[in-house]
C-alpha cells in the first residue's frame, strides 16, 4: 500500500513537472510572408491559420509579419526578420528570396537562439548553412525544368520567362529552369525582367509582354512566375493578336488560371502547393520547440507537380476549400 501511494505521489509530480515544462516551452513562432493582396500568399496564410489551431492548443502564439509592397523588397524583408529577431520568438520560418541579404539576419536569429525553418525559397544545403532545421517547399529549379520540359514536349521552341521580380533567388531559378527543360528539346528560353514594381500591376505587365510578342514574332511559348502575372500574360497575348499561337504556362495558379486551362486558353500551372508549406512548416517547427520531434527528410518538398486538361476537375476541387 505504501509502495502504491508513493508510486501515486511520483507519477502525480512527474504530470505536473510535465505540464510546467510544455507551458514553459510553448512554441512562439513569427512567419514572414508576401502581401495581402498576393492571391498565392493568401494561400499560405490559410495553411497558417489552419496549423494556428494546433499550435495554440498547445500553448503558443503564431504571428504573421507580411510585406506591404514589393517594392523596397530585400530591405523590408530583413526589416521583417529584425522584427522577429526583437520580439524573442521561439521559431522562425522565413522565405530564403534574396540569400545575399536575408542571410546574415536569419543567422543573427539563429544565434539569438531562435529555431529556424525556411520556407517556400531556399534549399536543404541553404537550411543547413545557415543553421535552420529544414526547408519546406519547392526545388525552384526543378520545377521550372518541368515546365521547360512540358513546353518541348508540346513542340515550343522559344520560350519566354516573364520576371517580375528579378534579382530575386527563388525567380532566377525558376527561370533558368524553364530554359534548361525546353533546351532538351531543342528549344530556347529567354528572359524578359520587368522592375519588381510592375509585380501585382497588371496592365504594366499586359503591356510589356505585348510590345514583346509583337516585336518577336518567333516566340511561341510563355512562362510567367506568378498566377497573377498569368493574368495579365493572358490579356498581353489576347491584345497580340496571338492567342491560341502563344502557348501560356505559369508558376503557381489561381481560379481564373484554373478556367483558362479548363477552357484549353492555357496549356498547364505548375504546383508547389503552398498551402502545405506553411502547414508543415507551423506545425513542425512547433512540435520541434515544444517536443523536441524532427524529421530526418530533407528537404520536405511540395512539389513540382504539372496542373493541366488531365486532372482539372480534381484541382478545382480544391479550390472551393481555400486551399489550391
């Protein structure tokens, strides 16, 4: 009986041990993101409110530092981090997009004591330079050689790679990517850089890639970084005259990129699910503060994968749910 009492009495202290050492620890986490009006950042952020619940029933806090424009882009960024740094979060997940700036603060972070996962731009050799437990997202490269690869296989020989924010590591990537897949075939890829102000200005973008088409007319294929700038790639190839003519391919999607390819105006999108990005990024690193857990894959990629007439309908269903 007194054996069964002080078992009673250890297992009693040990829960509440264990119950102060999870409060005690409960992960705060910062993540720093794109612009509200960015319809593909509108993505992450569900997959951050969606892991908020778990990381809140577990004691903790996520706050979301967003970029107000892109046009002051690497300062505010490391501004972004800086708030982060000075708020004293437990975690971190940050978009690695222009490496040359955003590195030194991310490793001011790391050394502050804050776990880091990077996020949506980066890579595991990035991750592990700089200390951060992992990246989750897209191989910004392989996917822009999927895309390059689609446009050969469909008969493109010159590709163009509208870039609206050049400079920018993630973009670069994605378009020498493209370049690289559709050389397989024989193809070439060139760049039209457009100032990073012109990102989310539609009628700039329809604009520039206008004149483009028309002053070179052997251009057959198109790939833009953003489902928005498909938007406009749309609009800028219907103002050419060269619909149908001009193959349209895009990074990422949103519902009207969805019905131009339902509707055979757009050949495919390429996906790296964002939303699973910041999901997985949330709630890993939560677990990581608050339990100690890790995964041994890395990276922990969410895509590519080739959106087109093939498996549409499917896709769409996952629009109506906020989270393709």
């Amino acid at each position: 009986m007194k054996f069964s009492k002080c078992l009673m009495r250890l297992v009693t202290a040990t829960a509440i041990a264990a119950v102060t050492v999870t409060a005690a620890s409960a992960a705060n986490i910062a993540v720093v993101g794109g612009k509200n009006d960015d319809a593909f950042w509108n993505k992450i952020k569900k997959g951050i409110d969606d892991s908020q619940l778990v990381v809140q029933a577990n004691g903790g806090t996520v706050n979301y530092l967003r970029l107000q424009t892109y046009d002051n882009f690497a300062p505010d960024v490391v501004q972004l981090i800086q708030t982060a740094i000075s708020m004293k979060v437990d975690g971190l997940v940050i978009p690695n997009w222009v490496p040359e700036s955003e590195d030194p603060v991310i490793k001011q972070a790391v050394e502050a004591g804050i776990k880091v996962i990077l996020m949506n731009a980066g890579s595991a050799e990035k991750a592990k330079e700089l200390g951060a437990i992992n990246y989750v997202g897209s191989d910004e490269y392989i996917a822009g050689v999927a895309g390059g690869e689609y446009f050969g296989k469909k008969g493109q020989k010159n590709v163009l790679c509208v870039n609206t924010l050049p400079g920018t590591a993630n973009i670069e990537a994605r378009c020498k990517g493209i370049a690289d897949g559709v050389a397989k075939s024989g193809g070439k890829s060139t760049q039209l850089p457009l100032p990073s102000s012109s990102f989310g200005d539609p009628n700039a973008v329809a604009e520039a890639i206008k004149a483009t088409l028309l002053k070179d007319p052997s251009i057959d294929g198109m790939a833009t970084i953003s489902a928005g700038d498909a938007d406009s790639a749309a609009i800028g190839i219907q103002q050419a005259g060269l619909t149908g003519k001009v193959q349209l391919g895009s990074f990422d999607f949103s519902e009207s990129t969805l019905i131009r390819i339902k509707n055979n105006e757009q050949s495919f999108a390429i996906d790296q699910q964002p939303y699973l990005q910041s999901l997985l990024s949330v709630t890993l690193l939560a677990s990581h503060i608050d339990f100690g857990t890790d995964l041994p894959t890395r990276p922990l990629l969410t895509g590519p994968g080739i959106v087109d007439a093939t498996n549409i309908d499917a896709t769409l269903a996952g629009v109506e749910k906020g989270a393709r």
